[in-house]
C-alpha cells in the first residue's frame, strides 16, 4: 500500500496535496464543460478541436516562462497569484454561460488565458514538493501525487458530466470558481519558500541555462526522450471513438476513455513497493515497454473487455514509469534549477500526447484503427530499445550511488540541519 508518510510529517505537504485535490476536481470538471458548450454553440468537430490549439501555444511558452520565474521568485507566492488568475478566469466562463448569448470567442481567449496561467503555476508546483518533504520520502510522496491524478481522472469528469448535462455549463464554472477559492484559502497557510540566494533572475540566459544543464544529465534526457517516445508512438486515444465502433460496443466509448485512469489508480494503490526501488531508469525502460507491449495487444485483442484490460495495462505502466520519472527529477535536481527542470519536463508531458494522437490518425488513414493501434504499440517498444542501448548511464541510474542523487541528499540534510539548528 502507499506509505503515507510525506503527509503524516508534512503539514505544507498536506495542504499542497489538499489544494491539490480540489483543484483537480474543479479543472477536470471545467475540461468536460468547455468542449460540451463548444458542441451545443457551433455543433462542429472542428471548433470543439481548436480549443486545443489555442492552448498549445501559451503551453510552450508559458511552461518555459513558467519555469524560469519558479526559480528567481518565492514559489509560493507564484502559486498563489496564479491560482488567483485561474480563479478569474472559472469566473468569466462562469459569466459567459449565464449571457443570453454566450459568446464562442470567450472560449477560445479564456482556455488560452487559462492554459497560460496554469503552466506558469505548474513548474513552482512541482518544484515546491521537494522542499516540503524529506529526501527519503520523495518516491511516497510521487505514488501520493499519482494515486490522487488518477482518482480525480475517473471521478471528476464523471462529476462534470452529471453537472453540465444536468444543471447547465455555469453551474459547472461555477464549481471550479469555488475550488479555486477553497484551494487559495488552503495554499494561504503554506510557509514561504524565497529563491536560493543565488538564484539568477528569470531571463532568455536563465531558460537556455535550464536546458544546457539537462542535456548535459544523460540521465535526465533519458526521462524526457522515453516518455515522448512512448507517447508519441504509442498514445491513440484519438482511436478510440472508431475502435469502439468496430467492436461494436458504441456504447463503451467511455469505459475505453478510462481504462488507463483505471490501470494507474491499481498501479498507486499498490505502488508502496516502488519507493523501494533503487534503479528507477531501469524501471522506466521496462514500465514504458510494457506500455507499448500492452498497447499493441488491445489492437488484436477480440472484444471490448479484452482491450478494456489490456488499455488498463497500458495505464498502469505509464503511471510505474510516471512515479519513477518523478522520483529521478526530485532526488537528483538542485532546488535553484528545479523551477527550470520542471518547465521542460511539462513540454515533454503535454506535447507528446499531442503528438501521439497526432501520428495515430494519420496511420488509421493508412491501415484502419487497429493497424495504428498495434503498429504504434511496436514502434514504441523498439525505440524504448534504441534509447535504453543509446542511453547506458540513464539504463544504470541508481539512486544509492548517484552523484547527482547523493550530492542533493547531502545538500538537504545540510539544510534541514540549520534549519533546526535555526528553530
């Protein structure tokens, strides 16, 4: 089971991960009430898929943006003027619902708006768990940040469905204006968290710094390149909708869409074991095979439980990786490139999605949905190969001898010496 000690130890943990929690919720309900009202105003396919196009952008920039600031300014106070401007923004999607005549345009300026302000926020995030938890509890503390991902992926659009089909699209803004006054009521309490004393100030000099120290970690890059090519070669959820007509179970749309939240809610319910794995790149190697194996199994498995299982797989390893990934990050960056290192590993999660679904409705113009299903499971698998032989250092990344990972646990207790010493 997972340990719970980062949130029995850490009071700032606990509220980050309780703001966390009622954010979460409200966004994913805002995520099924936007492209549900795109539908109802224009009843076109195309409008509802430029609303993601009109977030790529200022997810790239931003993220980097993002990243540089978690590192010059007090990242609690980032994240607290952030959720203010994500509180704003619920607001005015909440007031264009209740017009007589709610305007398309809101919709695709405030999903941009918000995209920006949510990928500015995200790097101080994700950088501020380390500094809030004990440098032996990092790999809980990542099982905890996944086992609450993925209760709220199944869980909240579920919750927005019933809101927007039942009581109208502002109720359901409505609800995440509200999470994002409780989650700033929660984030208040939190202690502030200065830069380092040598923190350089957010610039273009400080990004490209970010990103020459993680090309120069092998290690790092290994993180980043298999994941995205996992993505990229094996995510296919843009299938889905004609996979579930060739099964012949139109109806089980929605079950295909959760079968990988499912897998990595078993995977973090029964994940305690992975705080105890030394060698995580090794791991992310396996996890992301397995990935693309199981993958490419759904493509020929015979009816819609079997590829509900086999997708439930899939999703399962790809938290494994995912819990793994974050636990390198997390042991082995130092706190003043933490900010940076976070932004660049955003591009990395939310592109290669993009991609991937990209690359599989391409191939499904070729050969169909299951050719595109099964030949990106291998793709995957093969260059999960290539970069594991491409990689050695990544391959034989272990925490126990590490220098990256001994030289931050040592920084830490040296902190967390004078701290008390301080106190």
């Amino acid at each position: 089971m997972p340990d719970l000690g980062p949130l029995r130890d850490s009071r700032d943990y606990r509220l980050l991960t309780a703001s966390g929690v009622v954010t979460m919720f409200g966004t994913f309900i805002t995520v099924v009430a936007v492209p549900y009202q795109m539908k109802e105003l224009t009843g076109s396919p195309l409008a509802v898929g430029l609303v993601s196009l009109a977030e790529f952008v200022p997810m790239v920039v931003c993220g980097l943006w993002g990243g540089a600031i978690a590192d010059a300014l007090d990242r609690r106070k980032v994240i607290l003027l952030s959720e203010l401007g994500l509180a704003f923004t619920s607001a005015m999607l909440t007031v264009n619902a209740l017009l007589p005549d709610p305007q398309v345009w809101v919709l695709y300026v405030v999903g941009a708006l918000s995209t920006a302000i949510g990928s500015l926020q995200r790097p101080s995030a994700e950088s501020l768990t380390p500094q809030v938890v004990r440098h032996d509890q990092l790999g809980a503390a990542a099982v905890l940040q996944s086992l609450r991902w993925n209760v709220g992926a199944i869980v909240a659009p579920a919750l927005g469905g019933l809101l927007v089909t039942s009581f109208g699209t502002a109720t359901a803004y409505a609800a995440d204006t509200l999470s994002f006054v409780v989650s700033l009521l929660l984030l208040w309490r939190i202690a502030a968290r200065p830069p380092a004393e040598e923190a350089a100030p957010a610039s273009l000099r400080s990004l490209v710094e970010g990103v020459r120290y993680a090309v120069g970690r092998r290690d790092l890059m290994g993180t980043y390149l298999v994941d995205i090519a996992a993505m990229v070669f094996a995510m296919s959820t843009a299938l889905f909708p004609f996979l579930a007509d060739q099964l012949g179970a139109s109806k089980a749309l929605g079950l295909l869409y959760s079968a990988g939240a499912v897998g990595g809610l078993v995977a973090t319910l029964t994940g305690g074991w992975t705080s105890r794995v030394h060698r995580q790149g090794l791991g992310v190697i396996l996890a992301a095979a397995v990935w693309g194996t199981a993958v490419a199994l759904a493509a020929v498995a015979p009816s819609v439980w079997l590829v509900f299982a086999c997708l439930a797989l899939a999703g399962a390893a790809d938290m494994i990786s995912g819990i793994f990934r974050m636990t390198i990050w997390n042991q082995t960056i130092p706190d003043e490139l933490r900010g940076r290192l976070a932004g660049i590993e955003l591009l990395s999660y939310a592109s290669g999605p993009m991609l991937g679904n990209a690359r599989a409705g391409l191939m499904a113009g070729w050969g169909g949905a299951r050719f595109s299903l099964g030949a990106g499971g291998l793709l995957c698998v093969a260059a999960v190969a290539a970069l594991a032989a491409a990689l050695p250092g990544f391959r034989r990344y272990d925490a126990r001898t590490d220098e990256h990972a001994l030289a931050e646990k040592a920084r830490r207790e040296e902190r967390q010496v004078t701290e008390a010493g301080t106190a």
